[in-house]
C-alpha cells in the first residue's frame, strides 16, 4: 500500500518535500508529527455546514470544528452579535470592572443549568476551565479548614479522575487525564501525582473504587468526570446510572464532584446538558466548546451556592485566587448570548434527535465491516470504533477526496456535525465514511492474508 501522503518537512530532501516544508515554514501544528504529516489543506472560508479550501473543493464537515460550531458556521445571528459589539467594546478588563454582556450570560446560563448551579466564572479556554474547577474545589476545602468548618479539609489536597477521561492539556489538566490515551504519557514524570480509576461501569469496578474511596477519600478533593461520554479519551459512552453512583459516593466521602461537559454541553449528547439525563447536580461543571457557537473562545466553570459561600470571608486570602486577562472576553460573552438565543427559538435538541436517529440508521452497516469493533451513537455523536488504524491522517486524507471532512484519531472514526446539517449533507457523511471505510479494512485483510513480501495489485 503506498503511504507516500505529501509531508511537511523536508525529510528526504527532494526538492517535492523542499517545497511541500516551504509551503509551512512557521507553524507549529497541534498533536502533528510534521516530518511526515499530510501537508494539511488551507481553508479559504466556510458556509453553514462547508468547508472550502483554498483549491476550490468543497467539504462537508463532520467535525463542526471540533464539535464548537453547533449552528453551522458563518450563522448570521451571531455574526450580527459579533459585530455590534465590536462596535460598542471588544474587550476590556474584568479585574475590577464587569459588563453587561457577561452579566446576561451568566443569569443565563445559571438559568439553564440545573439546581443551584448559579455563579459563573469566566476564562478563554476549556483546559482552563477545568484547572479553574480543581483550584475552586481545592480552595473550597481550604477555606473550610481555615473556618474551622472541617479541620480535617486541609487533607484534601489531590484529584481523582477516571481512565479514558481527556481535561486538557495544561499541566494541572494533564495530572488527571488518562496516562496511556490522554496523549500526555512523556509528561507522566513531571506532573503532579493524583488519582486514577476505573468509572463504576461493573459491580467489580464499582467495589474497586468503594475501597480506594474507603482508604483514601479523605485525601480527596475532587472527582473530575465527562458526564455520559468521555470524548478526546475515544468517545466511550457510559449509561447515567454511573453518575448517579458517583454522586453518592462523593456525597458519603465529602468530596465535589465537578462534571467536565466541555465536549457534552449544549446539546452534543440528546439533552441541553449531559447531567440532565443522569438527573444528578455537579457541584461544580466545565462549559467551553459550543459555548459560543464555535465562534470565539470563551469558557465558563459554575458553581453550586454553597461552594461560593465558602469563598465569603473577611478573609482576602480566601477569595479566588485566578484571573486570565481576556477574562469574559465581552465579544465572546456577546456571541454566546446569541448562541443561546438559537438554543431558544430553533428547535436544535429535536435537530440532535434527528441526527441520532439518522445515525444510528446508516452507520450500523458499518458493523458488517472485517475489523469494526464497534459502532455506537449517542445524540449528534457517532462512533466506529475498529479493532486498529494504522495510519490515521492517511485515512484522513482519503475522506478529503470523498468530499467529507473527517478526522479519525487512534482507533476512532467520529462524527460529530453541526445541529443544522441537512439530512442529505449527513448522508453524504455516512455514506463517505462507510466507502473510504470498507475500502480500507477489506485491503487490510487482504494484505493480512498475503504473505508478507509477494507483491500483489491492491
Ligand atoms: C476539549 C476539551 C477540553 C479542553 O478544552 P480546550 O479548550 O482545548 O482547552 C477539556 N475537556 C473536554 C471534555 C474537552 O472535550
């Protein structure tokens, strides 16, 4: 099979791979082995669910950016919002000055998140978001030693996350990401240690983490989970029963529990929020992604009262210690109003129930595939999950000639489109994920089959 994909440097110093390192000779590109990467399409603009690359081609998106642009992109409703408020004050600092628009959208969103999920604090980006959650929960636990609330909360110094979890890829947020498929393992040696578990999917798991929580729940001070799906870590779906249990068991052991809803929030998983099918309040949830719409980052931690009560002190040293500098960004607060206002007057969870149902349909034949291990939806996610891939960024390009635009990672061939697509522009998706699909499985076990060094015609 020839692998010879255009790379982006200039490894074997032909003149072709000379070129090809020119054409990107300052980028540093994300998770991107550049010697011998595609050289990746530049994107001139895009239309509501298309992509349109600089050469002319079309691409119909199945990513929505990863998973931001929930309205398609360009939405002229949010355009309109962007604009008007560029006009009246693109930013300004949120130290010692607040404005209206974050002040909407944190009612807002107070509104729309369940039980006393009310104070809102603003940050740029879901990685921080997070860190944002642990140092509240760590200082949370602080404050109530200090109070004399709880003498014994000044243990509570480490986190517990799960494995398959994915929080970022800051420092703090790498600590609790799964070590093997967070994409973080170099960095295991120099990250600080915390708690790994297995979720409570299995009366044998669930018996596990009972014990670790019965030696070392004091020590606690968080759990971190992706409620109902746990996303970059290869969208492994768990049912809500499982969150439920969690609550429990932080309940019984004096520790928050905070719901990572970055990738789930905003409709992804059936419901506006993932822990609305679980009927379980976080005390503490993570909301970035398709908080804007996919149009500008932005990023919101929430906090349940009694967690805020605890930062009310005479105290100075007991008030919150973080403050990023585009801080409620007020361009970015703006467009996420007018998200919301879409998530109001159009009908984008009956959309998500469409998709699901269109999903389900028309990739279940890719079951029937040699090599597919799985194939599973939940809302606007669906997943194939196979046995191995090789060679992912290949297969990536090969969607690009199928006219879709699909990133596979690891194992995993995902859709995740914008809420608005078109049932006809989803089929084009299906149907050019299962052909490049059953293209390259059935020449797999071909070439497995063959034995190695005779030469045969693929
Ligand atoms: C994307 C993501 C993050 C990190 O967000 P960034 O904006 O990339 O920092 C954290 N948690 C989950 C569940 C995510 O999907």
């Amino acid at each position: 099979m020839s692998t010879s994909a255009p790379a982006l440097s200039q490894a074997s110093g032909t003149p072709a791979a000379q070129a090809r390192a020119c054409a990107l000779p300052n980028l540093w590109l994300p998770y991107c082995q550049m010697q011998t990467a595609p050289l990746p399409p530049t994107v001139s603009h895009t239309q509501g669910t298309s992509l349109f690359l600089a050469d002319g081609q079309e691409l119909t998106d199945g990513v929505a950016s990863w998973w931001t642009a929930c309205h398609g992109y360009n939405h002229p409703h949010l355009q309109q919002a962007l604009l008007a408020q560029a006009g009246r004050m693109p930013h300004v600092m949120f130290g010692g000055l607040v404005h209206e628009p974050a002040r909407t959208l944190a009612a807002r969103l107070a509104d729309l998140l369940p039980g006393e999920l009310e104070r809102v604090f603003f940050t740029d980006s879901g990685s921080v978001a997070m860190e944002v959650a642990a140092k509240i929960a760590l200082q949370y636990h602080m404050n109530k030693a200090r109070t004399g609330h709880d003498p014994q909360a000044n243990q509570r110094r480490r986190l517990l996350s799960f494995r398959g979890g994915y929080h970022g890829d800051t420092m703090g947020m790498m600590a609790v990401c799964d070590p093997e498929e967070g994409m973080h393992a170099l960095f295991g040696p120099a990250l600080p240690s915390q708690i790994l578990a297995d979720l409570p999917t299995s009366p044998e798991k669930l018996v596990a983490l009972e014990s670790l929580l019965s030696t070392q729940g004091h020590e606690i001070a968080a759990m971190l989970v992706e409620p109902l799906v746990q996303g970059a870590g290869g969208m492994v779906f768990h049912p809500p029963e499982v969150l439920q249990t969690l609550r429990r068991l932080c309940d019984r052991h004096g520790i928050l529990l905070v719901f990572d809803e970055i990738f789930t929030g905003f409709g992804r998983t059936g419901t506006l929020f993932a822990c609305q099918q679980a009927d379980v309040v976080p005390d503490i949830i993570a909301l970035s992604k398709a908080l804007t719409g996919g149009m500008l980052p932005l990023a919101a931690t929430v906090a349940r009262r009694e967690i805020f009560d605890a930062f009310l002190s005479e105290a100075p040293e007991a008030a919150l210690m973080h403050g990023p500098t585009f801080m409620a960004n007020p361009l970015a607060c703006a467009v996420a109003n007018a998200s919301l206002d879409l998530f109001a007057r159009e009908p984008r969870l009956e959309q998500v129930a469409a998709i699901s149902e269109q999903l389900r349909e028309e990739l279940a034949p890719c079951r029937t595939l040699p090599g597919v291990r799985d194939v599973r939806v939940m809302g606007a996610i669906g997943v194939v999950e196979l046995e191995k891939l090789d060679n992912a960024p290949e297969l990536g390009r090969r969607f690009m000639q199928e006219g879709v635009w699909i990133r596979p990672f690891r194992n995993i061939v995902y859709l995740t489109p914008a809420f608005t697509i078109t049932p006809e522009q989803l089929r084009k998706l299906t149907a050019g994920l299962y052909r490049v699909l059953k293209a390259e499985l059935t020449q797999q076990v071909r070439s497995k089959q063959s034995p190695p060094g005779k030469t045969h015609s693929a």
